[in-house]
C-alpha cells in the first residue's frame, strides 16, 4: 500500500496529519518530544520532533534521518567536527553514534527512523541541498512511476538491517528537491524536503495530496 504524509509546510500552515507522542524503544533520545505520524513495518517510522537544550548520547540507539524545517540543530559524533544544521539542511544519525545533540533557541525537524539491531556504521551524514552528489545505482525501475533522480547517491548502508538510505535530487521543477529512500526487502520509504514550486504525489484510488 502507497501512504503519503504531509509532516510540515514551509509556510507553517497547520497539516492535517495526525500526531501521536510517544518514544521510538526504550533508549530514545527525544522521549517526550518526538511526534509519530506514521509506523510501518520493519520498525520505520516518520514523524515531527520538537527539541530545545542538550542531550549526550553515548550510542545511538537506531538509524535516524532528519531534516531540519525551523531553528539550528548542532550534532557533533565524537572524533568529528560540529555539523550545524539550518532549515532544508539535515542529516543521517548512524545507529551506534557517540553524539552530543545541542540547540539554544530551539528546533523543530521531520526524521524518518529504523529499528537497528546492532551498530553497523555509526556516524554523522550530512545531507545538503547544494551538495555534490556522487552517482551510484538508482531505485530499482519497479519503485519509479516516473523519471528516476538525478545523481543518486548512497550515503549509508546497515548490514544488519539490509537497510540502504540514499540521497538524491528530481529536476522535474526548478531547483529540484531532495529526497532520500529507505530501502527494506520488498519495501521503499522515500523522505522528501520540497525546495520550490509545488507537487501533487498520487496513489491508487486516492486523491492528489499537494
């Protein structure tokens, strides 16, 4: 079944997605501030976090992607340098990662996150609207109703999950926009952050959803 959510308008204009708040396991971080629109199989999960303060996290408990839409979020893995993200910039939080969480004025960001059995690959991936994407193999043609992406990349792998993210752009409006594919066995999960103009996504019997 094809399910499209709409978790944030850049304009603020309320959605008329329903929240439920709840923690993501036993071990969440954001406990108390996380907002699940969508659970699925395989433990996937979409949703809203609001979040203000600082958090230590000594190993992250799943594999997480966000994507900052108000506010400056500072995540910092240990070893590695601060990565501050603005609106339309966000990032992918490897399961496993030793990772500072900092805002002082407060953020609100939209994630897509999975279950992980074990640490895979821990670690910070910065996903940017400008950057220099790397090609590699897109979404199998069987997951695309139209043209497939622009330079998709594969930015994080779990072995343990069989559990692949990439990131991409569609040029099919000025600008494009970002989106980035969970892939399960037998399921694909897409997270989009739209940059400009508008789209209408479609389903079987269902009503476009702009």
């Amino acid at each position: 079944m094809t399910v499209a959510i709409v978790l944030h308008r850049a304009d603020g204009a309320p959605v008329a997605t329903p929240f439920r708040r709840t923690a993501f396991g036993t071990d969440d971080p954001f406990v108390g501030d996380r907002e699940i629109a969508w659970e699925g199989p395989d433990s996937m999960i979409v949703g809203r976090t609001s979040f203000v303060g600082e958090l230590e996290v000594a190993s992250f408990p799943h594999i997480e992607t966000i994507v900052v839409v108000e506010g400056e979020l500072i995540l910092t893995a240990a070893g590695a340098a601060p990565l501050v993200l603005g609106p339309q910039a966000g990032a992918v939080i490897g399961c496993g990662t030793t990772l500072r969480i900092q805002t002082e004025s407060g953020v609100r960001f939209s994630f897509c996150a999975a279950a992980c059995d074990k640490p895979t690959k821990p670690g910070l991936v910065p996903l940017r609207a400008d950057a220099d994407f790397k090609p590699s193999a897109s979404l199998p043609a069987e997951a695309l109703l139209g043209l497939s992406p622009a330079s998709p990349e594969r930015v994080h792998a779990s072995a343990g999950r069989e559990c692949t993210i990439r990131r991409a752009r569609w040029q099919r409006t000025v600008g494009g926009h970002r989106r980035c594919a969970f892939r399960a066995p037998g399921r694909i999960y897409r997270m989009g952050k739209q940059r400009s103009r508008g789209e209408v996504f479609r389903g079987p019997k269902r009503p476009g959803l702009t």
